[in-house]
C-alpha cells in the first residue's frame, strides 16, 4: 500500500541526495537562461554571491540570467505568470544573441 507521507518524503529526498551527489555537469558549447528569484532567503552558512550559480565557468554562450522581480515561491503566482512569461520570450539581448551566432 501507499507509504506514510513522512517516509515518502524520506524517501524522496534520499533519491534527490543520491542523485546530486552521482552528478558531474559537464561544458555547454551554447548558451543557458537563468531564472533566478530577485529576493532570496538567505541560510547560516550559505554564501550567495555568484549571480550564475555556478553555471558561467560551464557554459561557452553565456548565461542569460533573468530576475522576474520577485521572491521564489511568488514567481509563478497567477498574478506573475503573464509578466514573466513575457519577459523570457522577448528577445534575447545583444551579447546572447551575438553569442548563439
């Protein structure tokens, strides 16, 4: 039968931990657009100051990073959807665009 919803969370998390920790990100030759919330939490002992997460040293294109303007739980609200989805279909600015030639 169906698992209690704790150990099912348990066991959630162990499959994502297993498989973060069997990931080795390998070079982009393109280029990768970045959502990223503008307001983040901050966490003891996170240290938050790479604005591409990690991701410029592994990406030849560039990364294209967008900040919707708002938190991460409030990106994709019902009254957020629309404006973010427009921002990231609109055109790609010069340096990206540049890049992907």
């Amino acid at each position: 039968g169906p698992l209690p919803p704790g150990q099912a969370m348990q066991q959630s998390a162990d499959a994502v931990d297993r498989a973060r920790a069997r990931y080795v990100p390998t070079f982009y030759p393109g280029t990768v657009l970045l959502v990223r919330a503008e307001v983040r939490p901050s966490y003891l002992g996170v240290i938050d100051d790479d604005p591409e997460m990690g991701w410029g040293s592994l990406v030849g294109g560039g990364v294209r990073l967008e900040t919707p303007g708002s938190g991460h739980c409030q990106t994709l609200t019902p009254a957020r959807r629309r404006p973010v989805a427009r921002r990231l279909a609109g055109p790609a600015p010069a340096r990206y665009a540049a890049a992907a030639r």
